[in-house]
C-alpha cells in the first residue's frame, strides 16, 4: 500500500525486469504506483518466490563473508532474531515507504563492513 499514490518519473522499461514483461503499461508510458506495485505481485507469482520473501522484517546487521558469501542477521515482527547465508544481497532503502520516509543516522559507510545497523 505505500507505493499506490506515487507515480514514476521514468518509463517502464526502466522497471521491467528481462525476464517478465511489464504488460501492465504500454512501451514509453510512465506507470502509476499502483501499477508497478501489480507488476511486481505479478512477478512474485510468476516465478513462485513468495515464499523466500520475508516481509515486517527488520535486517539488524550485514557481513560479507570471506568466501564472498552474505551472513544477514534479522529480527521479525515477533521479535525473534534469526542468522541466514545468502549468495547475493540487495539493499533496498524503502524510499516510498511511509514508515522509513529518510534514511537513518547509522546508514553510512562504503563498504559491507561499515554496516553495523
């Protein structure tokens, strides 16, 4: 729900991911919110990865291990802390979310092993 009234400055194919097309708009045309946020649902269940999708989650810290792995430490909605390996990590810093409007004082540095959130 946090991304149904902005609108994008860009057209969607800057938002369409190669392997799903963005049919929810036409090709040059800029899509509503409501529409990348149907696109991206559609993706989600297209390619079943619901399931490895963690919402309500916050990510407490984040460390490149020396294999060039991620170990990602989590707390849930619960309150539980939870420790995973990943291959790959994204950051996405919820700049259309209501809740987080602006980055917070601890987001700095350059590198993985700046990150301490």
């Amino acid at each position: 729900q946090n991304y149904l009234s902005y609108g994008v400055q860009v057209p969607k194919q800057l938002y369409e991911f190669p392997d799903l097309e963005f049919s929810e708009v036409e090709v040059g045309e800029f899509p509503s919110g409501a529409e990348v946020q149907k696109y991206i649902e559609r993706y989600v269940d297209h390619f079943n990865i619901g399931d490895s999708i963690a919402l309500n989650t916050s990510v407490t810290k984040v460390t490149q291990n020396e294999d060039g792995s991620w170990s990602v430490k989590i707390k849930t909605k619960d309150g539980t802390e939870e420790d995973n390996q990943f291959d790959k990590v994204v950051v996405a810093t919820g700049l259309y979310s209501s809740k987080n409007p602006s980055l917070p004082g601890w987001a700095s540095g350059e590198t993985a092993a700046d990150f301490n959130g």
